[in-house]
C-alpha cells in the first residue's frame, strides 16, 4: 500500500513539475514575442521617421504605383497621340482640298478666292511648322556637372544640379530647363527651348479650326439638311420596295460621291468646331500664364509661396515677372518692332533668351522688374 501511495506521489510531483515547466516556457514565449514586436515596430519608426512628414506626403506614397502607370502609359502612348494629331489635320486639309476647294473657285469672288488662298496656306504653314518643331526640338536639360553654376539645388531624382525654373519630368526620367508639363500630343516635354513652338502651335491650330467652322457653316448647314433628306428617302424607298407595283417608280437615291461629300463637310464642322472649344482654352490658359510670367508648374508653386506669406503679412513678387508687355517681348523673342513679322507671323526657328541656366534681365526688357519679397 505505502508503494503505491509514494509511486502516485511522484507522479503528482513530475506533473506539476511540467506544468509549471510549460508555464514557464509559455510565459518566455509570450514575453520574446512582444519583445520582437516591439523592437520591429521601434526599427521601422525609426527608418520612417520624418519631420516633414505630412499627409500630402503619405497621400503622395500611397499613389505612386498610380503615378508609375500613368508615367509609363503616357509615355508610349505618346506616340499613338501624335499619329492622330497627324492623321486628323491631314483629313482635314485632305477634305479641304477636295471637296471645298473646289466648290470656292467656282463660286466665290476673285476677291474671296484670294484671301481664302493666302491666309489658309498661311495658317497650314505656320501649324505644320510649329507643330515639327514641338515635337522634335528638345525643351533643354541641365549638365549633369556642377561646373560654373551658382546657386543652384540638387534634384533629389537624377542627384544633378538644378537650376532655378528646372523640374525633373518622371514620364522623360531628366530634368527639363524652364519645364511647364510634359505633353502627350508632342511626346515631348514642354520646356525653355520649345515652348514657343508649343504655345505658338496651339494658337494657329485654334486659329485655323475658327476658320474652317466660320467658312463651312453654310455649307454645313446644308450638308446636314441634305443627310436628313437622304435618310427620309431611304425610307421612303424601303417602304415602296416592301409594297412595289407595276406602275409605281423608287424615289431617286444619292450617289456615293454626294453621301461622301455631305457626310466630309459635316465631318469637317463638327471635329474644328470641337477643337477649337477645347485647344482655344487651353492656349487662353496658357497665355494667361505667359502674362504673368510663370509656367504650369510655377502657377501652383507660386501660389502655395503666396499664401504662405500672406499669413506672415507680406506678399509674393514673381522674380520672373517683368510685367505683361515684357513677358510677351521676352517669350517671343521679340528684340526689336520687326520683330512680330520676321520671329512671329512667319516661321522663325530663333532661339529665346539665355540658355536656361540663370535668368538675368534680357535686354529687351524696358524696366526693372519688382523684388522678390515686399513687406
């Protein structure tokens, strides 16, 4: 009996040795794994840690794969847009020459004639050229050596120095002289050495799309009415068909040519008048800019530093605002008055001021512009 009763108790005695055995290592367990969690959660604080960090900043991390995508689609869509720019105009002028022309020399007067000649070509021209010269000029980059720059910043990108006014595109992965946005239509950047062709592209595209919807209203107008006379005859002609006798005879039908041409002229109107609502914005929009003396980008940077100041009690100065005669002056490159026939109202593949580097006063600035900072 006293055997058993020592055997039960060493039994009871091992067991109770592993129970607490299992709650010691239990409890250890617990403690290493809330140890690891929180040296993990103190080591990735630390790697984040930011003073500057902000909403806009993680607004800004969370749709990066967004911004990547887009960079990346923009990119080779680039070339899909120009194609299409070249495609439209070309249909354009191919109907103009086709179907209007034709209909102008024999109707209008040797006056109208003239000036539908002159200022047309002038207007394809002066697009065609524009045009090429967006596309294929470079806006300009900064070197990727320090050298005789003063006073410039590092891009935090490229890690190359960047002179004032320049901004890294991420869809062209370089900084751009003077950036105002990269454009798809160009697959390029717009930037110093090619936003005149850009600005002065939009305008005579806006220009010459007036043109074509204020000359063709007329026969719009007409082109459609004779499109719903020929939908009506159809079907007219379907119903004769379905009840035909000996003695009835079809209602006539237009020809092919005709339905081509109505159907161009309505083409025409519709797709000018288009583009001239939204490419006619979009260079008052630009030329707003170009009177104040800033670009895309230096529109929100600029109004960002103005608020800020405003709550300390001074105001905000454009550094690169020379007043509005002079910013024109200085866009276009007009030095002296001849200037606005030979640089503006022809092609003129001139240079702008300076090289995009520093932005001292151009000589063909009539005044000192205003300071910086004004208390």
């Amino acid at each position: 009996m006293r055997s058993w009763q020592r055997l039960f108790a060493a039994v009871m005695r091992l067991l109770l040795k592993c129970l607490r055995l299992g709650r010691r290592r239990r409890f250890k367990l617990v403690r290493q794994v809330e140890q690891s969690w929180h040296y993990g959660h103190l080591c990735l604080r630390s790697l984040l840690f930011n003073s500057f960090t902000n909403g806009d900043v993680v607004l800004d991390s969370l749709f990066e794969p967004v911004y990547w995508l887009v960079d990346h689609v923009t990119r080779w869509f680039g070339v899909v847009f120009v194609a299409l720019v070249i495609g439209l105009t070309s249909s354009i002028v191919a109907i103009v020459y086709i179907c209007l022309l034709p209909l102008i020399l024999q109707t209008y007067t040797p006056a109208w004639i003239c000036w539908h000649l002159a200022y047309g070509h002038w207007n394809l021209i002066m697009i065609v050229f524009h045009y090429y010269m967006a596309i294929t000029t470079s806006p300009g980059h900064p070197p990727q050596t320090k050298g005789d720059l003063t006073g410039v910043s590092v891009c935090r990108k490229c890690i190359a120095p960047k002179p004032a006014r320049t901004h890294h595109c991420s869809i062209c992965n370089r900084c751009v002289l003077k950036m105002d946005h990269h454009c798809p239509w160009l697959n390029n950047c717009v930037g110093h050495y090619n936003h005149r062709y850009f600005f002065s592209f939009c305008l005579f595209m806006t220009m010459g799309c007036i043109y074509c919807s204020i000359s063709s209203w007329e026969m719009f107008r007409d082109a459609y009415a004779a499109i719903e006379r020929m939908k009506l005859l159809e079907k007219e002609r379907l119903q004769v068909a379905a009840n035909q006798t000996y003695y009835q005879t079809p209602p006539p039908t237009f020809s092919f040519r005709q339905r081509a041409f109505h159907k161009s002229v309505v083409y025409l109107w519709v797709l000018c008048s288009s583009v001239a609502l939204a490419l006619g914005a979009l260079t008052l929009w630009h030329a707003a800019l170009i009177t104040r003396g800033e670009t895309s980008i230096e529109r929100h940077i600029n109004k960002k530093e103005r608020q800020r100041l405003q709550k300390k009690g001074k105001v905000f100065r454009n550094p690169y605002n020379y007043g509005s005669w002079d910013n024109w002056k200085v866009f276009l490159g007009v030095d002296v008055p001849r200037h606005w026939v030979t640089r503006v109202l022809l092609p003129s593949p001139h240079l702008p001021h300076g090289l995009g580097l520093s932005w001292e006063l151009p000589p063909c600035v009539t005044k000192q512009h205003m300071p910086l900072l004004a208390i």
